[in-house]
C-alpha cells in the first residue's frame, strides 16, 4: 500500500511549478497557452512525467543550487514531452 501525504504547502507549490512548467511548455510547444487550469495540469503531469524519465534514466538536475528552478526545469522538459506527444495525436491544434 502506498501512503502518500502532502501538506498544503507542497499543493500550492506544485500547482505554482505548474502553472510556470504549463506556461512555458505550452508556449514552445504549441504557440500559445492552455489557459489557467490547462497550464497548471499540463505543468504538473510534465512534473511527473519528467520525474519519472529523469528517474529512470538517472539524470540529477541542479540548476544554482535552487531546488525550485530545477523543479521547473524538469516540469518544464516533462510538460513539452508530454504536449508535442499530444500533437501528434491531434490534440491542441486549436486557438
């Protein structure tokens, strides 16, 4: 059984890492953004998205010593794998 707890605290900043990672990735990837919600989810599936990858195949990031920016970076890779995957299946051709 998994037992995962998260406080409130941690919420709040991946749905900020998000929101930046979704932003982004949306903005590179497609041309424009997803909207507020969109970015937030895009942004926090490519958090896990590149979370896993990064995982599996051992990569650290470290970005000046800043646990947040490295965040983002890895969200941010995470997010466009995910969008352009998306793309080729048609989705987010739209606006």
């Amino acid at each position: 059984m998994i037992n995962i707890s998260l406080t409130v605290d941690e919420v709040i900043v991946w749905i900020l890492v998000g929101l930046v990672a979704g932003a982004l990735a949306g903005r590179v990837a497609l041309g424009h953004d997803l909207g507020l919600l969109g970015d937030i989810v895009a942004g926090v599936l490519g958090a896990f998205l590149g979370g896993v990858l990064a995982e599996i195949f051992k990569i650290k990031i470290s970005i000046a010593n800043s646990l947040i920016i490295s965040e983002i970076v890895v969200a941010f890779v995470g997010a466009i794998l995910l969008l352009f995957v998306l793309r080729i299946f048609g989705f987010g051709r739209g606006k």
